[in-house]
C-alpha cells in the first residue's frame, strides 16, 4: 500500500471539511477514521481553523506526516 498517497489524501479530507466549515473535532474524527479503516492503528490528527497535521506510524516501520493549510492548493 502507498501510505504517502493514503496521507495525502486523508489531508485532503480534512482540508476540505473544515473549508466546509465542518467542527474541528468532526474533521479530527473522519481523519482518524479513514487512516484506522486502511489498518494504520494509531495515526494522529491535528486540526485548528487553518491546518491539517496527519501523523502516522505505518506497517513499514516509517513515521510519516503530512501537513497542509485550509484553503490553499
């Protein structure tokens, strides 16, 4: 499985919830969510008004994570 791509778009989700002005805690969530349905069993979630922090320790023994700010390409 390509983990980057998995975090990216996991990011992507979480950018655009909040860009649709979706509560923190629900945008969070739905991250945490998705990451656990592909078998990542503890990944972490940072969400505030104006970023999206995705953390997570995956099968490969690689800590990745992925950062993007709400509202930009």
């Amino acid at each position: 499985m390509n983990y980057d791509k998995l975090l990216n778009i996991s990011v992507e989700l979480g950018c655009r919830l909040m860009y649709s002005g979706a509560e923190i805690y629900r945008v969070e969530e739905s991250v945490r969510r998705l990451l656990q349905a592909y078998g990542l069993e503890s990944p972490e979630v940072f969400a505030i008004p104006n970023c999206v922090i995705v953390s997570a320790a995956c099968p490969d023994g690689r800590v990745r994570t992925v950062m993007r700010r709400v509202g930009q390409a």
